[in-house]
C-alpha cells in the first residue's frame, strides 16, 4: 500500500537588509525535519546553478532598474523550473530566502517601477512551472505562507553598519531602505491571507515564537515546547 504524499509547503521569508531573517530560516527548517518532513532550503536571487550567476550580476555589476528586475524574474523563473516545483511536487517543504516580493519592495518601491509592470512579469515568470496534476494552466505559482520581517530601516542600518562589504543594495542610503520598508508593508496589505507580520524589533526569541506560532496556527507543524532559534 503506497502512503499518500504530505502536501508541499512553501515558505518565504522577506525583510529589508539587517532584519534578521537568516538565523531563524535555518531553525524553522530544522524544526520541519524534526518532525518528519523533507525540506528544501533555498534563497533568491539564486538556488539553481543559473540563478546563481544571475544573483552574482545582480548584487555586483552596476546596470538600470528595468535589466535589474527582468534579471530578479528570470532567475525565480529557473529556481521555480528547476527547483521549487519539483521539490513541492515530491511534497516537501520549499523554505525560500526571499522570493518575490522582494522585487516588488525592491525594485518597485526601492527603485520606482511601476507595480502594474512588475505584476505583468509576476504573471508571466510564475505561471505555467506547476507540476502538479489538475493545476489550472493559469496557476500562478506563490508562498503559502510569508515569513515578513518588519523592522524600521533605521534600526536595520544600525545592525548593518558592523556586517560585511556591503552589495549594490547594502550600499543604498537609508532613504531606499524606508522606500523598501513601505513596499513590503503595502505588498502585505495587499495579500493579508499570505503574509505573516513578524515583530523583528522584538528579542530573538520572541521573533522564534511568533514563527513558531504562525506556522502551528496553519496546523503545518506540532506544538514545539522549548524550541530554540
Ligand atoms: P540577501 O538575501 O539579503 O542575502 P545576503 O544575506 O547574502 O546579503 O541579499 C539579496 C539582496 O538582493 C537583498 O539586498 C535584496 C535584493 N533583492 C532584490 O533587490 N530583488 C529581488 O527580487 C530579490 C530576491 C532580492
């Protein structure tokens, strides 16, 4: 008797720079397989062997707004292809390091693109890679849930100005960073059944525990008594 698969989950984590995401996207992925599911981390820009060059491009070589964005939509467009789809059809958890609404508060709020023209390419980049059998051909492939850190970019240039060589993006001055800011919280409004809001000001674990809580209020994971970041 074959065992039904477990339905695939897919995850994102978003926030501007400094907001503290990455600690906790590896304890979220432990916690999922401590309690049996397969997961599959990954990040964007990136997570195939092209979108890696292409993040490489966008992080380092100066180039303008439109090439920036075309390059964020064809890089997920390879990451879902190659990666995300495949991994949510063998039912497991896809956990990504960003995804798109990044671009949108990015490239949309960050570098001024119109959001009608970012959701045209949305569409295009993310429709038509489902692998799941009785997907409508018009399924636009999004997060089931996402993970936004919310934390005012002044806070979030602070954390920063100790970290490493800062990026193209790193290196904007902090005016972009509130642009960002605001570009996620009108991207949540926009899609309230999607995006989790996650106090990112608050202790480390207490951001822990609102993921935590997030994800057992789905019913995706069991209660976990003392679990750690
Ligand atoms: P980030 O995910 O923060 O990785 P690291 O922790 O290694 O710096 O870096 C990715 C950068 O790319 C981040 O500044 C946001 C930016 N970005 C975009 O501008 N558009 C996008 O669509 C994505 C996915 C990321």
């Amino acid at each position: 008797m074959s065992t039904a698969l477990p339905k695939g989950l897919f995850i994102s984590f978003e926030g501007i720079d400094g907001a503290g995401k990455s600690s906790h996207i590896e304890a979220l992925a432990q916690a999922f397989r401590d309690q049996g599911r397969v997961v599959t981390l990954t990040r964007e820009p990136g997570g195939t062997p092209l979108a890696e060059k292409l993040r490489a491009l966008m992080l380092h070589d100066a180039m303008d707004p439109l090439t920036e964005a075309l390059i964020a939509f064809a890089a997920r467009r390879d990451h879902l292809v190659q990666v995300i789809e495949p991994a949510l059809a063998r039912g497991e958890v896809v956990i990504s390091d960003r995804f798109t609404d990044a671009t949108f508060a990015y490239q949309g709020a960050g570098r001024g693109f119109s959001w009608e023209q970012l959701s045209a390419l949305e569409r295009m980049a993310q429709t038509g890679t489902a692998l799941q059998a009785g997907q409508a051909p018009d399924f636009m492939r999004e997060p089931d849930m996402t993970l936004w850190f919310d934390l005012p970019a002044e806070v979030a240039a602070e954390r920063l100005a100790t970290a490493r060589v800062p990026d193209r993006f790193e290196a904007q001055p902090g005016e972009f960073f509130a642009r960002v800011a605001q570009g996620y919280a009108e991207r949540a409004r926009t899609a309230p059944q999607r995006f989790v809001r996650i106090d990112a000001h608050a202790s480390r674990h207490a951001v822990w525990q609102q993921i935590t809580q997030a994800v057992v209020r789905k019913g995706w994971l069991a209660i976990m008594v003392g679990s750690k970041p």
